[in-house]
C-alpha cells in the first residue's frame, strides 16, 4: 500500500482533513454486521448479555463478544 499526502483544507480557521470512501471502506464493512450495546444504570454480567444478544440474533455466522469498560459490549 502506498501512502500519499492529501492537503488540507482550511474552513474558518481550522484544518480539515477529509477522507475518502475508499480509505474506509474495509472498516464500514467489517462493523456493518456489529451490535453496540450500553446497559443503564445497572452492571449485568457478561453472560446475561450474551445470552439476551443471541436470543435476538436470527442468521449467525459467528459470533464474538467483547465487554469495554464502563458497562459497553459489542
């Protein structure tokens, strides 16, 4: 891969970097099949959230958990 400079634009004052579709492209596919999940007000433990996700889930493929700090799972 080759990387290139793209100049910046200057728009009231501040630097702006834009992005081209394709520089993410790879990303926005990977997260298209992702749940993000935020639990309020209460610390439930991991395997209810698992098991409350694949409850929900219709065509699996395969499935991956990760608890973030701060009651956030994916």
């Amino acid at each position: 891969m080759k990387l290139a400079f793209t100049e910046p634009i200057m728009h009231n004052g501040e630097s702006i970097q834009c992005i081209d579709e394709m520089d993410i492209e790879s990303e926005v596919e990977l997260w298209k099949s992702s749940i993000t999940c935020f639990v309020l007000g209460v610390n439930p433990p991991f395997l209810i959230i698992k098991g409350f996700a694949r409850d929900y889930v219709i065509e699996v493929g395969t499935i991956r958990f990760m608890a973030g700090q701060n009651r956030v799972f994916l």
